[in-house]
C-alpha cells in the first residue's frame, strides 16, 4: 500500500518533465512580474487565472506516472490515480500507455510509454536481449511481469482502488471559479 514503511515507490513518466518545469518557471515569473511591476499590472482575473495555469501544467505534465510499489502498481494520471495489486493482474503492456489488464478490466496509465519507432527496436532485440539493447519501458514491463503472482487460492489478492487527485481537483475548481469571479466583477 503506497509505499508503507518508508519503502520508496519506483517512479517512471515519459516526457513532460522539461516543459512542465519550464511552464511552472514561466507562471512563476509571471506572477512574480504582475507584483512588482511599477505600471499598472495584470487585470485583477490575472493572478487566479495564472495559479489556474500553474496548476495545470502540474497536473497535465508533472502529475502522471507509473509506480512501482511493493505489492502494487499505481497509475498516475491527471486527476485520479488507480493502484492494482499484482497478485490481480492478468497482463500488462506498455505501448504509447500503459495498459494493465485484471480480469475482463483494462486500466490505462497515460503518464509512461514508448514511441513506435521504441517499440519496433525492442521487438528486433527479442525477448532474450542484453538489457542494454531494451527501453526503459520495456524494461518496466518486465519488472511488473516478474512481480505479478500466479492466481491461486492462496494469494492474497487485494483489490483494484481509485484514487482522486483531490488537491488539483479543488485548486482547478477554486482557481477556475476565482477567474471567472474576478473577470466578470472586476
């Protein structure tokens, strides 16, 4: 369960990292030029729309992932996240998402996976490569094979839970209607 015990989850996001940095940079250097310039400033609707922004930026480019935990795989995506035992798991498959299968349910994770040209160099390396001749997703999925439990009688097997990311959620709400506030008062 989300890392108890102080055991640190592997992360894995594909892209999204560079731009999410730079947009956060450039919401922050925008709010921060809006307070101390000397003219006469952004329109009062600016400021919440730019925290709107912000948080967007984390939320779209920062927020989704995979994580591997200890007995379950979390996808992270914008505003809810899925953890699925892997005693549950029926089959994974990292393409340009991830794909985790329980039972007759198909869960996606839209914060990791591979381009085409990625997946078409790890077929020609076969599943016997070297681990250097593979991609990292590649490799992940692997990781989550390895982990999955044979369905017996006597795995535990958990269940598959969802997760609202409720901070994002109540900022954008909040943030979105402080815009619309400010710009239909002010």
């Amino acid at each position: 369960m989300q890392s108890e015990g102080g055991e640190k989850a592997e992360r894995y996001s594909s892209g999204g990292l560079v731009s999410g940095v730079v947009g956060l940079v450039a919401v922050a250097a925008m709010l921060g030029y809006g307070l101390v310039s000397d003219r006469d400033g952004f329109a009062p609707w600016a400021y919440p729309a730019l925290l709107f922004a912000g948080v967007l930026v984390w939320a779209v480019l920062l927020r989704p992932a995979v994580l591997l935990h200890r007995d379950e795989v979390e996808l992270r995506n914008v505003l809810h996240s899925r953890f699925i035992p892997f005693a549950r798991i029926t089959s994974v498959q990292i393409n340009q998402m991830t794909v985790v299968v329980v039972d007759e349910d198909r869960f996606v994770g839209s914060g990791f996976g591979r381009s085409r040209l990625t997946i078409n160099r790890d077929a020609k390396a076969g599943p016997d490569g070297r681990p250097e001749q593979h991609s990292v997703g590649w490799l992940v999925e692997e990781k989550v094979r390895r982990r999955m439990k044979p369905h017996d009688g006597f795995t535990e097997r958990g269940e598959v839970r969802r997760v609202w990311a409720l901070p994002e959620i109540v900022a954008l709400a909040v943030l979105g209607v402080a815009t619309l506030v400010t710009l239909l008062v002010g």
